[in-house]
C-alpha cells in the first residue's frame, strides 16, 4: 500500500491569492459608482449649505430699518435668493434652489415691531440622479435649513 506523500505547504495555496484579487475587485468595482454617486451628492450639499450661510449671514447683518421696513426686506430677501442662486451656479451645479423661504423669530420679517431674535433660511433642491433612477425617480431632495443670530449694526 502506497502512503500518501504531504504536499508542501506552497502548493496547496497556489492561486489562491488571485482568487482573492478577483473577490475585492468585483466588489470594488460594483462599489465604485456609489462612492462617486454619494460624493457628488456630499459635495452639492456643502455648496449649497455655503451659499445659504453666505446669505444668512448677510440677512442677520442688515440694519434694524432695513429688517423692520417691508419693502426692504423684501429687497433684501431678494438679494440673498440671488447669492444662493449665484454660488450654485458659480460652483457648476446644474440644480439652482426654486423657493427659497426666509423667516425672522420671533416676529414676522418686515414687521415694524422689535428686530427679529433670529433669521432662518429654508430650501429644497433636486439633486438629477441617473445612477439609481428606479429608487429615487432621478430626483434626490436636499433640505437645507439654517438658523442665524440676528446681528443687526
């Protein structure tokens, strides 16, 4: 009867490791396109979340007159749509902000009454999706909402 000879260690792990290769590389590549699709989305998020601090930021340094006087909020409300609009179009995103909402707390903005204690901003953006366009319908929503301290000068 003939013994069976061990096969050395090496042998028995031949081509194991492409094996291995194969594995990571598949899910890799299957992974991809969601790490470029969620940094797409990371990044408009943060462009859009610059631009509306930009404009919040502006709004809570407009004078006590201007806050409590309509007709120049309504300009000054005006202005801060076109900041948000001008640095997403400036950072070439393809999806601008439609209805931007501005409030003041704790009374209306353009009210005669006190300067508000706080200015919010609030918008939703469509962000186009074609990479999983049966799940979101090639729209993804982006809420933005901002709180800034009214300054006033």
């Amino acid at each position: 009867m003939r013994r069976a000879v061990p096969m050395p260690r090496q042998a028995a792990q031949r081509g194991v490791a492409a094996i291995e290769m194969a594995l990571i590389l598949t899910v890799s590549f299957a992974l991809f396109p969601f790490v470029l699709w969620f940094g797409r989305a990371f990044y408009e998020y943060n462009v859009l979340l610059k631009a509306s601090d930009e404009a919040g930021r502006y709004m809570a340094s407009l004078s006590q007159v201007e806050v409590t006087t309509a007709a120049s909020w309504l300009q000054a409300s005006a202005t801060a749509t076109r900041m948000i609009g001008a640095t997403a179009a400036a950072a070439g995103l393809n999806t601008v902000p439609d209805l931007i909402q501005i409030a003041c707390h704790p009374d209306p903005c353009g009210s005669p009454n006190d300067p508000p204690a706080s200015i919010e901003l609030s918008f939703v953006v469509a962000m186009t999706d074609d990479l999983m366009y049966d799940t979101t319908n090639g729209v993804l929503p982006m809420r933005i909402d901002l709180t800034v301290p009214y300054a006033g000068r």
